[in-house]
C-alpha cells in the first residue's frame, strides 16, 4: 500500500497581489496617461474616439506596469454619464463610446486613469475637456460660473513684481537670468520687519527634491544662484518653509529649452471633393534616433480655437501640472517658448506627490491581469469575515477556481483574465453555512470625477456657433440618410473556466457512453466506484473512497457542479440525468492554497453553464463586464455615399500605427462634399519616450 498521498498545488499569482499577500513592500514608478481624442466638438448621438497612452513618470517612456485602464465622461456636476475599461498593451489602448443623445449641451471632461494611478494620487488621472451639442437638450437657465484666474504669469528672465498684502507669507519671489543665460539668480523678499529665525528654500522636480538650503534673511532679503545647466527639467516648483517646517510661499519656474519632443508641420495639402489619398509616414521623415514610433491619426474639419492639450504639451507642461492647470492652459500657451514663472495657486503635482510608490492591500497595479477586489462580512453586525478561505468559481466545463484568505478587514482579491465579455463568476464562502455573509465586489471606477467649468451660451463667439451649427445640420443630414460613420460593438460572449485547477482528470465517466439510467444517483453506484453515498436523516452526503490509503474519507469532499462549488449533494443528485454530460473525481487529498481538500466531485452539464433554481447560501454570481464595449470609426464609406451627398466631417481615425525601419504607413481617406480646411493630426510616442506631433491643414474646395 503506498503512502498517504497529498499533492500540492502552488498560486500563481500577479507581482502586485503577491505583494498583498507576503506583506513585503515592492517600489514601482506611477504612471500618468495621455488621451489622443479624434476631436474636441461633438454632437449628442455621435462616438467619441480616443488613443489612450500609459506614460511611466519617471523614466517617461511607455508604462510596462498597468494592464488596464479606465475612462470616463464626466459631466458639469461631477458624476460620470460614460464609462469603459480599455486594456493596455505596451502601455497603449484605443477605444471610445457613443454619446447618449439625452446628455444636455455643455462641457463635459474624459478622466482617464489606472487603477495604480488613482491610488497612488488623483493627481496624476488625466483630465480632457470637450463640448457636447444637443439641439433637444439646452439647459442655459444656469447664470454662468466663472472662476478668477489668480494666476499673474511672469518672464522668467527678468521677473520684477510689486508683492501684494493678500500674499501668504508676505513674501515675494523674484527671479533674473544672468551671465549670457548660464545663470539664474532667485531672490526672496520678506515685506515686513518681522524676523523670525531660519527659514528653508527647496528646489523640486519630479525628480524630487533637487536642491534645499536653510537661510536667514539679511535687510529682507535672500538670494541664492543656480547654474542653469544643471537645470535639467522643464518645470520646477520653488518652495519656501518657515522655520516649523509650514510652507509659506511657493512659485513654478517653467525652462523652455528642456521642452521634450518632435513638432512637425506639413505643407498644406489642396483637394477636390471626393478624392482618394493617401499620405504616407516613414521614420526616416519623423526621427532620425529611433526604430520604432508609435502612432494615432485623425482627420477632421478644422474647430475654432479648442484649447488642445497635445502630448507634447502634455509631457512638457500638464504631466507635471495634472488638472489644475488646464483653465490656465492658453495663458501659458501664449508664451510660446519663452521661460516663465507663476505665484499663486499653480503647483506641479511634485510638491505633495512621489513618482514611486510602495505596493499594499490598497495601492497595487494591475500588471498582469483585471484585479477583482471585495470584502466579506457578517450581514448584520457588518463585522469583518477575516482570515477565512473564500473561492472565486469561474462557471463552465471545468472545475477552474481560486482561493484566498481574507485579510483583517475581511478583503480578498482575485484575478480575471484579460479576455473581453461577460465574465460567468461566482464568489463563494464555504462550509459556513451556519452564518449569513454579505459579499460586494468594489467598484473599480471613481464615484465621482474631475468636472469641467460649466457652460453658458454666452462663452461662445460667432465662429465657433456657426461651426456647432453647421457640424448639427451635417450631423443631422447624414442620420436622414443613415450614413454611417462608426459602428459600436458590444462583445457579449460568455467568458467561462478554461482548465481544471487539478489537471486531468484519470477517474471519469462521459454518460452518453452508458445506458440510459433513471437518475444520476444510479450512475455512481453503478460506474463510479470512488464515490459512496450516504444517507443522514434523509439526506443524501457524497465521499470520496481513496484507492491509495484503501477507505473513504471522513470528511465531505469539494463538490462541484458547472464549476459552482456546492455543499448539498442533494442539488447534484436530483438533477436529470439527461443533462449531464460527465463526471470527474479525483479520489486523494489536495491542499489547494490554504485549503485542505479530501478529494474532488465535479459534475459538467452538457450545457455548462451551471442552471440551478437557487444558489448555495453565502454564494454571489456575477456576470461581470470586462472590456465589453467599443466603438470603429468607419473609415471606408464609399457604397453608403453612392446617391447621396457625403457629409462627413471626420474623414480618418487611425489609432494603432505602428513604424519602423522597415515598415512605413499610408494614412488613406476621402474628401467629402464638405468643403473647408480640414485637419490632420498625428500624436504619439517614440520606444525611447520622445512625444512627436504631426500637423497639416487639407483644404477641401
């Protein structure tokens, strides 16, 4: 007789969920995102397109650490009105949703984000405004909010300004460029006569802290030379402290010479009315120091004055600023490539945020896979259910689950695969029948978001009503003729268990392989000589008999119907024979995680898709969503524009282009029946993190 036999099954687990799980710290770098939208006007009823590209903050190339992201259309009053989770491959993702044609006109604000990201700071989600038209839905009887711009943007190499007694601290900072522009002479002014001992200046990038002295001033005032060279960022947060430590004073320094990034415009291009294209990208063209770009296109009619964040604006100056700065953003574009510096109000995100941060039970990218997470508690003392093994069954042909030990607040955390559809799941507590336990899965998405400036009619100038006008009638023509201009796809499949967590199965019987018999209960006593069946008080309880050790087990084996982990054998034993298409065992002892199992039953319906009138107690099924919706731009519409007139406005959304050495792109379109400058854009990101941004005007005439 052999030996008991026990086999041991090892998890597989995820960097980030390993970490939870042995309580060791692991530092990564926080990521950033930058949202390439085809355009920044819309129509209520139209797609919304968008390229989304995952920036690591510190070395500022493409994010290798998130999987997934999450995008949301956030409306004035806060609350999202779209959501979608997009997976990220070599830190890009592309997808879009179609505006409800209920939404009121205003301005709206993608926020877009990883789950790394939102909990490391809120800082980092990106914020894009846009603006929504919809003729059924005005709501303008809100009096306009307006926000005061306290900002005052200064020359940075010659900054003389008259501080103000509302300034905290009463202290003014001043700034020169000196010596042939190799140095920059930082003066700070106290305008009282109240000496308070030692004061701290601070110097910060995203580096971190670059340069902190401790001073004293002399006759009000301190000055303290930086040689410009070593200044290697673009934006710098100037921080002055007093002597508890409390910031009194701070100011931006922005150096445009450290502008990151390749800016490319192209002749204008002169068309006729539905003529073919095509304009080709070659690296050679774009850069000179890289083998591979990475690429999103659009071709749209030309909008007036949208302020537009594109990535190189982005990674020079919003990166480093996050949402705070966008009412500031035209202010700071009219400098063009001057340097300046701002009191305030405006702060980098680098002056109260890292950019690395430890993993823990809260903070955790999803770096391999969509991260389930949730707690369990008792239903009515809400006491955490802690230290307790719970399962996460995925429902199908396979006997495919996951284990894991709840912590202190009773949490637990799971992974799903990176597949798109509905994934059949089921979140189980078993053996504890004796007690009534609540289970909620956490929503991965924010509850509310970062909201635009409100809306009034009154904002708009005469070009840019004319321009809404016109893109409605547009809009409108081609919805009477049923001209198609994207196509929303909802994948629906049913995503269920793949592979049984113990292998393949040797002891097995496939029922359509016997004769007919009147219940399923006789097919284990007839063929299945490794399950016995007893009965207490009238109710039926399945073992298993290990052919190993020579006697059945004690204890009640994990039974197992469609994937669904049961406690009731009654629930096997009862279903009709005639639907089901085999049964497995596996008659030892596994430890699966931390749980001990006394061998396995599962029983596969032909159907597989686990039909019972009720669940087991303390048992939630879930068919959760996972990357179920997206929107294509249909970019070839010939046949739909035969006998018709062509009212497109949105000529090409290309978002995945890919160049190398030996591969070139051909961005191919045609003219419409709309006459009018129209656009090209072309955003994205070298393999060495240098952004590039492609410019050139089509006049369709």
């Amino acid at each position: 007789m052999k030996n008991k036999i026990f086999k041991y099954i090892s998890l597989i687990l995820v960097v980030s969920l390993s970490s939870i799980l042995n309580g060791f710290s692991q530092e990564l770098p926080t990521e950033q995102i930058h949202v390439h939208l085809q355009k920044k006007i819309f129509i209520a009823g139209e797609a919304v397109h968008f390229k989304l590209y995952c920036i690591n903050a510190k070395s500022q190339k493409l994010s290798k650490t998130s999987k997934v992201a999450y995008v949301e259309l956030i409306g004035e009053n806060g609350f999202p009105v779209e959501q979608t989770d997009i997976i990220l491959e070599h830190g890009m993702g592309e997808g879009g949703f179609v505006i409800s044609s209920q939404l009121p006109t205003g301005n709206y604000a993608i926020n877009a984000y990883t789950h790394w990201m939102k909990t490391n700071s809120l800082d980092f989600i990106n914020v894009s405004p846009l603006f929504i038209f919809n003729n059924q839905n005005i709501d303008d009887s809100q009096s306009p909010i307006s926000k005061k711009l306290n900002i005052s943007f200064k020359n940075l190499k010659n900054n003389k300004q008259t501080p103000s007694e509302s300034e905290q601290g009463n202290i003014s900072i001043h700034t020169k460029i000196e010596d042939l522009n190799r140095i920059l002479r930082v003066s700070i002014t106290k305008n009282d006569s109240v000496i308070d001992g030692s004061h701290r200046f601070q110097l910060l990038s995203r580096e971190g802290i670059v340069l902190d002295k401790e001073f004293q001033f002399s006759q009000k005032k301190w000055e303290h030379l930086i040689r410009i060279k070593d200044l290697k960022s673009t934006n710098y947060n100037i921080c002055v402290k007093n002597k508890d430590g409390k910031i009194i004073k701070t100011a931006v320094i922005h150096f445009s010479k450290s502008h990151r990034g390749r800016f490319i415009e192209k002749p204008r291009i002169t068309t006729k009315q539905r003529q073919k294209i095509k304009i080709n990208l070659h690296l050679e063209e774009l850069s000179h120091q890289d083998d591979s770009l990475f690429l999103s296109a659009s071709i749209k009619l030309k909008e007036p004055n949208t302020s537009s964040v594109n990535i190189i604006d982005y990674m020079n100056l919003y990166s480093d600023f996050g949402a705070n700065m966008l009412p500031y953003f035209k202010q700071i574009k009219k400098f063009g490539k001057q340097s300046w510096i701002a009191e305030k109000g405006l702060e980098t995100v680098w002056l109260k945020n890292s950019n690395t941060y430890s993993v823990n039970a809260y903070r955790y990218p999803e770096d391999e896979s969509y991260v389930i997470e949730g707690t369990v508690k008792m239903r009515k003392t809400k006491q955490a259910f802690s230290n307790e093994n719970i399962f996460l069954s995925k429902i199908g042909g396979y006997a495919d689950i996951s284990t894991f030990c709840t912590n202190d607040q009773g949490k637990f955390y799971f992974n799903l695969p990176l597949k798109k559809g509905l994934h059949d799941i089921s979140i189980q507590v078993r053996d504890k029948n004796e007690l009534d336990l609540a289970i909620k899965l956490k929503d991965k998405f924010n509850s509310e978001g970062f909201a635009p400036m409100p809306w009034s009619n009154q904002e708009f100038k005469v070009e840019q009503l004319d321009f809404i006008k016109d893109q409605f009638e547009n809009f409108r023509i081609r919805n009477i003729y049923k001209q198609e201009t994207f196509r929303e796809t909802k994948d629906t499949c049913i995503y269920r268990g793949q592979a049984n967590f113990y292998g393949k199965a040797k002891h097995f019987i496939k029922i359509d392989d016997y004769i007919q018999l009147d219940s399923l209960e006789e097919y284990f006593h007839e063929f299945i000589s490794t399950v016995k069946i007893k009965y207490k008080k009238k109710k039926p309880h399945m073992y298993v008999f290990s052919p190993d050790i020579v006697r059945v087990f004690k204890r009640d084996p994990l039974l197992m119907f469609d994937g669904l982990i049961l406690s009731d054998a009654s629930k096997i034993l009862n279903i009709n024979s005639k639907e089901i298409d085999k049964i497995e065992v596996v008659p030892c002892e596994y430890y699966y995680g931390s749980s001990h199992l006394y061998g396995i039953i599962n029983v596969i319906s032909k159907k597989q898709d686990c039909q019972l009138s009720e669940l087991p107690k303390n048992t939630e099924r879930y068919y959760l969503p996972l990357f179920t919706h997206g929107v294509e731009h249909i970019n070839s519409i010939e046949h739909q524009y035969k006998n018709h007139a062509d009212y497109r406005t949105d000529l090409l959304w290309e978002p995945n282009i890919l160049i190398t050495q030996d591969k070139d792109f051909d961005l191919e379109f045609t003219s419409s029946d709309v006459k009018g400058e129209y656009e090209l854009t072309v955003e994205g990101i070298s393999e060495n993190g240098e952004p590039i941004v492609i410019k050139q005007s089509i006049l369709v005439e």
